[in-house]
C-alpha cells in the first residue's frame, strides 16, 4: 500500500541542493541523495534517514490534476506548482518524505496536502506533525 503527501506551491526549489539546504535548516536528519535539477527528478529519490537508507518517489504533478480529483477539498488558490512524494508503508520512508515535503513547503511558502486525511497543511502544521512522528517513532 502506497501512501502521498503533496507540496503545492507557487515557487519551486532548482536543484536537490537547495532542498537539502531547506531540509538542513529545520535540523532533520535526513540527506537527500544526488545533486541533480529538481526539474530532472522523477521517480525514486534516495535518501539516508539518521544512518538507515530509505528514500521515497518524486513526482511533478499537474496541479489542476490535483485540484479535479479533490474536488471536495477546498484549495485556497490555483497553485502554479505540485510536487507529489509517495512511499510505501515503512516508517523511515513516511518520516523522510514527511520531513522533505514540510522542509520543501517552508522554503517555497507552500502548503502541504495530506491526501488520506483529506487536508491541506501549512508549512508550520506540516513541521509540527514531523516533530510528532520523530517523538513517536524516533527509531524509524
């Protein structure tokens, strides 16, 4: 069973480099592997949580897509940029995409979609449930 969390925004970040830095700056001990153009990255992206490896996919979605299939949600605005990350049911795989989505949203001023709750996360909702899973799950 695969799980998604979507980033919506109107930004996007340039290069897997910058998103570490994003990720860095909120003290997550996650590394994203490689340093290619965000643009180029589709499918499995690597990833090292504390020492463990893991990763997660990456996917550039069509926000109107997005906006059509959840049609019971309210998007507060038509958002340029959608950037879908899905894992499998691993805990480092949920804390490491968890982690690089809050991370992504907060250096875009972009807000986080829960898609199996239903809900759309700001940036600091988002952090909040990261710090939630690692005090759960600090193993993962």
């Amino acid at each position: 069973m695969s799980m998604e969390i979507s980033v919506l925004s109107d930004e996007r970040l340039g290069s897997i480099n910058e998103w570490q830095h994003a990720i860095d700056a909120e003290g997550f001990p996650l590394r994203l592997a490689g340093s290619r153009m965000l643009v180029d990255v589709k499918g499995f992206l690597p990833a090292t949580l504390r020492d463990k490896k893991t990763g997660f996919e990456c996917y550039h979605s069509d926000p109107l897509e997005l906006v059509e299939t959840y049609d019971n949600v309210h998007f507060d605005h038509n958002w340029k940029y959608v950037l879908a990350l899905v894992w499998g049911g691993n805990f480092a795989e949920m804390q490491a995409a968890w982690m690089a989505a809050s991370a992504y949203a907060r250096a875009t001023s972009g807000m986080v979609f829960d898609e199996e709750a239903g809900k759309i996360l700001t940036a600091a909702d988002a952090l909040a449930v990261v710090r939630d899973m690692i005090n759960r799950y600090p193993q993962a």
